[in-house]
C-alpha cells in the first residue's frame, strides 16, 4: 500500500485538503497534486500539510503543451511551464508530468521539433530547482491536438536528442502505451538508462464512451495492468504505483466509496493485505 500513489484528479471533485486527508487515512503513501490544487494556495503549505499527513508528494500534473503555430504562442508555454517548476520546488514535488502538446494541421515532426526546442528552454529552469521532467506519452487518438509523443521510443528519442540530461525522463502510463508492441523492451531500454521516473496505472473500458473521461478502475478494462507492473518491477523500479483516472461516471459518484473502491480494486490487483 505504501507504494500507491493517487492523483487528486482521481476523486476531483474533493477539495484538496480533502484528498490529503482522505488518501491518507485510506493508507495511501503517495499523492500527486493537479495544478488546479494549488490555485490560491501558497504550494509550500500544501506540500507541508501532505507530508505532516505522512504522503510521500510524488508530482506535480501537468506542464507541457510546448508546440504551437506563433514564435509569441511557445514562448508563453514556455514561460507558464517556468512557472511550473517553480510551483514544483515550492511544493516540493520531485517531478512534474509533461503533455507535451500538438497543435492540429501542423506535422507531428515540427510539434516534436518543438517540443524538444520547449524543453531545452526550460532545463535549465529544472536542473536549478532540482526538479525532473517527466515527458508522458500519450494514446495516439491524442496525437492531433493534445501530444505529438505518442510512444515510449518517441520519448526516448527527444531524451537523445538533448543530451540525455538527467533531468528529463519518462511518466509510462498504461492507457496511453498498453497497446504497444515494443512496450516491454522500451521499458527496459528506458529504465536501463535511468529514464523511467513514474508508472501510472488505470484500466481501458470496452466500449469506451469518451475518450478523455471514461477510464476505467483497474480490473475492469482490456490493459494487462500485472502484467506491465511486473515488467516496471523488473527493472529495479521501485516507485509509486500511481492510480490515475477521469471518469465522468465515478466523478458523479460519493467519493469516500469510490476511494474505497478504487483501494479494494489495488489491493486485489497487488495481492496486498
């Protein structure tokens, strides 16, 4: 249990305080906070009230969305995702998950091209505040306007072509990469060069009814979730287990149940007890 982590989005309609208090008493370890946590908030303060509730704060959600059509445009995503990482120090969340963004009609090459161009800009930002970059590569029904990275490969390859700096790496999350057939060996190829910094975890409805907010409670979809898990551990991760999902169907629910669903439904899948 001390390796699950839950994303505030998760139970979204939960205050933050809520989450802190609620995922802690649920015997959670981990807590990822969303940007929209800390709006009116002072970030250290929240960071302090999840780690006096014993959470490990794992990451901040979400920077990115580097490309976009004017030279004025990526230099205001470059400026938010500054402002970013300086939340992330604030809070004192190691890492922050990149959706790296893709802007439509323009070619998935120049948005990478773009990307890749962001995320220099920004490095030094990171290396300063000791703050990780997690590029997350999204399913590619995302491709057109939410993430031109739509493949571990594609996240390694914008890892080389900056150098390989130790501040930028991978979040794998099993919605977006399950349907991979190089999925095994890039994530070895990712963990053998200390790339994989998050593993995240949710399952794939069939039908799905929307495609951003119908994930499905892990056991209820298609994702071998186990079977991926156990190739993360068999690298040598030893990271949180983060339970990310937007549902619409289990937002309109009572969140103390979901909670404990979502808790009952890790536990089966980890064989904890």
């Amino acid at each position: 249990m001390k390796r699950l982590c839950i994303h505030t989005i998760t139970t979204k309609p939960w205050s933050t305080e809520d989450c802190i208090r609620r995922y802690a008493e649920a015997g959670a370890g981990g807590i990822t906070f969303w940007r929209y946590n800390l709006d009116g908030r002072d970030p250290a303060a929240v960071g302090k009230q999840a780690k006096d509730a014993g959470l490990d704060i794992v990451s901040l959600c979400r920077g990115g969305f580097f490309p976009a059509k004017t030279a004025a445009s990526r230099q205001e995503a470059i400026d938010d995702n500054r402002r970013c990482i300086e939340q992330a120090h604030k809070l004192g969340a190691p890492l922050i998950v990149l959706v790296c963004g893709a802007v439509p009609g323009q070619s998935l090459e120049e948005s990478r091209k773009q990307i890749t161009d962001g995320l220099a800009a920004v490095l030094p930002d990171a290396e300063a505040a000791g703050v990780k970059l997690g590029i997350e590569p999204l399913h590619p029904m995302y491709a057109d306007d939410r993430s031109a990275v739509n493949t571990m490969r594609q996240a390694n390859d914008i890892c080389d072509a900056l150098g390989s700096p130790a501040q930028v790496g991978i979040a794998a999350d099993v919605y977006h990469i399950w349907w991979d057939p190089e999925l095994q060996h890039q994530i070895q190829f990712t963990a053998a060069n200390d790339r994989l910094f998050a593993f995240h975890i949710c399952d794939w409805k069939t039908p799905t009814t929307d495609l951003l907010n119908d994930r499905g409670l892990m056991g209820e979809g298609c994702i071998p979730i186990r079977q991926i898990s156990d190739w993360v551990d068999a690298t040598g991760f030893t990271g949180h287990r983060e339970v990310e999902i937007f549902s619409n169907r289990y937002w309109s629910m009572d969140q103390g149940e979901w909670l404990g669903m979502i808790k009952d439904s890790y536990n089966e899948l980890y064989g904890c007890v």
